[in-house]
C-alpha cells in the first residue's frame, strides 16, 4: 500500500550482513523491509548453517525452505574469511556500508578481522551491531546459546505448560525473533544519532536480555510482589473464563473475558443468561478464584456446538474470540489474505516459494522484495557494485568462492 511519492524509510542505507540461522538474519530482514539495501556475507562453499538443516517432506536438495523463510531481500557474496584477501575484502565493504550486524559468538568476527573497534576506525559513522546469547561481556558470555536456551534462561519456560508438567518450552523460535526485533529497533536509534552527530555507535545485543525485556510486562510479580508466577497451561492467570476450549466438530475454540465489561457479551454468547444474573460470578476476582469451575462451565457448553458456531455468536457479542489454527489455518484465515502478509516469489532454483513479508500496512513507500539468494550469488555483481573492481576480476573472484549464479 504504498504512496507511490516516495522512497522507503531506509532507502540508500547500505548494510552488510553477517548474520547467520535466525536471530540476525530476522534483524536484516527488517532492515529490508525498510528498504535497506543488504549484503549478506556467507562462508564460501557452504553457507548460512540453515542452507543444509534437514529437508521437510516431499523437498528437494534445491529447496531449503529454512534459509528461504528468514532471507528474503538481499544479496549474497561469498568469502573465507580465514583468508587474509578475503578479510581485507569485508573490511573494504564496510568503508561503504551504514551499517554492519553479526551474531556469531563473542569475540569470534575480531578474529577475523571485523570487530568493532578495527570497523570503527576504518569507517567512523558505522553502525555495529553485535547479537549473542548473552552479551558481549560478563561471566556468561562464552556460553552457546539457541532459542531454547535463552527462552529457558529468561525464565518464559518456568511459566509454560500445565500446573502438573514440567517447564515446557514454546513451540516457535520466539526468542530469536524478538531478538533481531529488539537489534533492529536499537539500530534504527544508533542510525538516527549516526545522521544527527556523525558518529557511529556499538550495539551489543543480548538474546537472554531481549526475552526477558519482552516478559518484562509480566515480571512484576516477582520483581515487585516477590511472587513466582504458576503454570496454569492455556488459562489466563489474571483472568476467567480464559482458555481453550473443544467444540462438537473437534476443533478448538480460544476465548478470553479481558474484564468484567465482556462478561455479559460472554454469557449471551452462550445462551447462559442465569450466569450473568448470578451475583457470585460478577467480578473477575470471583471468577478467577473458581478459574477452573469457570472454565469447566464454559467448556461444556462449547462442546455442544461446532466451531463455527461459536466465532459467529462471539463476534457477534465482540468477544475476543479465534479457533486455535495450526500454521496451515493460519496462513489460510480470510484476514492474512485480505493484508497481504504472505509474500510469493519465483525462486530461481526451488521455483514457487511463500515467505511471510512484513506485518504492517502503510501509506510510506512499500520497499521493492526479491526471492533469497543463492550460495554467493551475487558476488562478482557486489565487488562492482561496491568496490568498483573491473567484471573479470570480480568474475575470477566469484568461481574462487564457487559461487552458485543463476
């Protein structure tokens, strides 16, 4: 839905990528979709880790539909960084980048001759972001981390799963995703102060601190009342009925009652009018002190109709109301397809692909998307580019890293 009068928010910001499985590479994909224009450096002859995780069924060796879903919109250029020339190359790409954003392990890209303070002093307004499991400093800081890791050292799986189960972890990479959510929206202030002072500032990342920022709402339990919260499995601790409950068609049905104004809209949505006549069930305090009477109650009239019956007659009442879908339901829900949030592109070797494009609908400039990049793909194209080197020289480089062209 764009102006058509513009240009993106960060259109001419060049960034090189040096990001890797999901944390980072979800970072520069935000970029992107603000029309940051990407490099991507990849290790030569292999690649992003998530180019050769496991394919799913029905795949092919050309379809690695991991590395499609988180790489979207840039360009790849291949190097051995353990190669002194190949370093030099990546320090000569960031004299002409705005931005520069790694995930590897501490310490790890100073080695190779990209850490902050040998970037910064070739190219003084260079934003530097670094993101790892726990910080750039401090007694953690070696520890290896992926997104179970950090989801149970921000504490989330303490507060997963049913009353009587163990610490579960939640079914998607969340940890990750708010991670390179949280670099880019500290990147987008360090870019602001880059354009303002002339300056280029270090951002260091922590995952373990970005997940428990995101629970932080939630936290004031135990930082403020001292309290360890419990699990209560798919019901609202703070709030009845608050649940998932089976309709007759075997389908499930999420509904929360978010305070006492939807309690009414609730009980006729029902065809339980007496509930709301009755003075003990008036409150959310009274409610949630019977939680699982509550949601007992709620769940055998639920199970006596199908899905479809019960979206109906709570929307109607403007209950917050949605059947549990799997991804598959999900992609297909009438209100994804009405925004446009799943994006097709023609990939040059696995062919027809869908990604999930950016969640927002605006009146600014809509950044032009391209498919993800094969192996080094681009790289002759961005030593021209960027480096201004002659076509045979980049050309020579490229079958020296094997890149993979179309």
């Amino acid at each position: 839905m764009g102006g058509g009068n513009g240009r993106p928010a960060l259109d001419g910001i060049r960034v090189l990528d040096m990001t890797q499985v999901i944390a980072g590479p979800f970072c520069s994909t935000m970029l992107a979709d603000m029309g940051a224009e990407l490099v991507k450096i990849e290790r030569a002859h292999s690649g992003d880790d998530t180019r050769h995780m496991g394919r799913y069924r029905d795949r092919g060796e050309e379809d690695q539909d991991y590395f499609f879903a988180n790489n979207r919109s840039r360009r790849s250029i291949s190097l051995d960084l353990k190669q002194k020339a190949h370093q030099q190359v990546a320090q000569d790409l960031t004299k002409q980048a705005d931005i520069f954003v790694e995930n590897y392990a501490p310490g790890k890209v100073a080695v190779l001759g990209l850490g902050w303070e040998e970037l910064h002093a070739l190219n003084p307004k260079l934003v530097y972001c670094s993101i790892s499991g726990f910080g750039q400093t401090g007694p953690n800081r070696n520890r290896p981390a992926l997104d179970p890791i950090v989801q149970a050292a921000s504490g989330l799986m303490s507060v997963t799963g049913v009353p009587d189960g163990e610490p579960m972890q939640i079914g998607a990479p969340v940890g990750d995703a708010i991670s390179g959510m949280m670099a880019a929206y500290a990147i987008m202030n360090a870019l602001r102060v880059a354009e303002r002072d002339g300056s280029g500032h270090r951002i260091d990342l922590s995952m373990q601190d970005a997940m428990m920022a995101a629970l932080g709402p939630r936290m004031g339990q135990t930082l403020m009342a001292h309290e360890q919260p419990l699990r209560v499995g798919n019901a609202n601790p703070l709030r009845a009925p608050s649940d998932i409950y089976q309709a007759a068609d075997g389908e499930y049905v999420s509904i929360i009652c978010h305070n006492d104004g939807f309690w009414a809209g609730i009980c006729r949505a029902l065809g339980q009018l007496e509930w709301e006549a009755d003075e003990s069930l008036k409150t959310i305090a009274q409610r949630t002190a019977r939680r699982d009477e509550v949601n007992g109650m709620v769940r055998e009239v639920i199970k006596m109709k199908p899905s479809d019956h019960w979206i109906e007659r709570f929307d109607a009442e403007r209950v917050p109301v949605s059947k549990v879908y799997d991804y598959a339901g999900a992609h297909g829900d009438r209100q994804v397809a009405h925004r446009g949030l799943i994006r097709h592109f023609d990939h040059p070797r696995s062919g027809p692909i869908r990604v999930i494009g950016p969640p927002w609908i605006t009146t600014m400039e809509e950044c032009e998307f391209f498919p993800p990049p094969l192996l080094g793909q681009h790289t002759s194209e961005v030593l021209q580019d960027w480096l201004d080197w002659d076509g045979d020289k980049a050309e020579a480089f490229a079958d020296e890293v094997g890149a993979v062209r179309v």
